[in-house]
C-alpha cells in the first residue's frame, strides 16, 4: 500500500511538474523553531501526566478494593458480597469514565491540545499560504510527514522562509 501511494504521489507530481511550482517545508524544523510550541507542549505534558495519575490511582483503588474483596469473600454473606462487588464495579467504571472524559477522542487532552496548538499550526498554515501565494506555488508538501518522499532538493524547501514569516528568523 506504501509503495502504491509513493507511485501514486511521484505520478502526480511528475504529471504536474510541467505547469506547477512546488515547495517543500519540514513542520517538524519549523515546530522546533518555534518557542510557544515547545511551551505548549510542555503544558500538555504536564497536565497528561496529571491526569494519567489521578486515572491511575482510581485504577489502583479499584484493584486494592478487588484483593480485600478476595481475602473476605469467605467472611462475607450474601449481601456483603454483591455490595462488595458493586462497590468495585462502580469504582472501575468510575476510573474508566474519568479516563474517557480526560483522554477519550472528544476528551480534556483533545480540547487542550486544540487550544494550544490550533493558533500556531494556524500561523504556520497562514504563513505557508502567504508564500505560496507570492511564489505562485500550486502545492507545498510536508518532508516531515510519512509521504514517501525520497528526496527534496533544499532549494525548493521553505522552511526557513516560513520561520522569517512568523518572526523567528534563522
């Protein structure tokens, strides 16, 4: 599938050359560069870890709840056992809901992450889009990203030129 799509792409691309201009950028390079987003990053990192701890100790309280349980089942009746075990059926549902709402696909981290990150790649986009304008560039491809391409001349790379654009010159 790999090697279909570098086809797929190197086609396009060879199709197109003759009437198109193209650029390359590295948004690994240019992210980098880019203080905020190393600030931002360090922010979500920080919150991860504190989330993944309080997560990680409704887990634990769940399993300790769990190994009591098993050294008392014998002492227990009935009705001690199914509340028991309620009990800890509601702490690991519990510990998996806060895990969801932190780190679920519409979760905390999401959020956060689209707060912190969404005006820079939006700067960046702003930028790239700016210089394709003025350079006439019909597509600008990402080398960092898994594309497939082998090789890019660096004279066609703006990476830098993007960095010049958001202030961080090079």
């Amino acid at each position: 599938m790999k090697k279909l799509m570098i086809i797929a792409v190197m086609a396009f691309i060879s199709l197109a050359a003759d009437a198109q201009k193209f650029a390359l950028i590295d948004m690994e390079y240019i992210l980098k560069n880019i203080p905020a987003y190393e600030r931002a990053n360090e922010q979500l990192n920080q919150v991860s870890k504190k989330w993944q701890a309080e997560c990680e100790a409704l887990s634990t309280e769940a399993s300790t709840m769990y190994k009591n349980f098993q050294n008392e089942v014998v002492f227990l009746s009935q009705e001690q056992k199914k509340a028991k075990q309620e009990a800890i059926m509601n702490k690991e549902k519990e510990a998996g809901e806060l895990k969801r709402k932190y780190f679920g696909p519409e979760g905390e981290l999401f959020k956060k992450r689209e707060s912190l990150m969404g005006p820079i790649q939006d700067e960046i986009y702003n930028a790239v889009k700016e210089i394709s304008d003025l350079r006439g560039y019909s597509l600008v491809i990402d080398r960092a990203s898994d594309t497939g391409i082998i090789y890019g001349s660096p004279k066609i790379d703006i990476s830098n030129e993007v960095l010049s654009k958001l202030g961080y010159a090079q």
